[in-house]
C-alpha cells in the first residue's frame, strides 16, 4: 500500500494547477517568470503581458468585429 502524500504541492498547489491549465491559463516555469518581472521577486505583475493582453481584454465585439476601448 502506498502512503499518501501530505505535501502542500500535492494536496493543493497540482490540483489548482492542473484546473487553471484546464481553464486555458498558460503555465510559466520560474525562470521565464522572474524575466518578465524583470528579475524582481517582488514584482507582482508581468508588464510585458499585461501591456499585450490589455487591449485584447478590453476590446468591444460588436457583431463580427472587434472595436480597442
């Protein structure tokens, strides 16, 4: 019998991984996140893809085109 693993990464941080890649999230590895924070720890937000993805976000779809706030 094999003994269950009691780590946090098993019990919670591979299951919400795993549903967030389900949801269509991309998964960074360590690495390529500290280099779009610029090689800061403290950095929270990853500029270079929120400046790319804003204003796709932000656009408005009107029938069959999409119309940058």
């Amino acid at each position: 019998m094999t003994t269950p693993s009691f780590l946090e990464d098993h019990a919670s941080q591979v299951p919400a991984l795993q549903l967030l890649l389900s949801m269509g999230y991309t998964y960074l590895p360590p690495a390529e996140a500290l280099r779009l924070r610029g090689g800061k720890y403290s950095q929270v937000l990853l500029e270079e893809v929120l400046r790319r993805k804003l204003p796709e976000i932000n656009a408005i779809r009107q029938s069959s085109s999409k119309t940058a706030l």
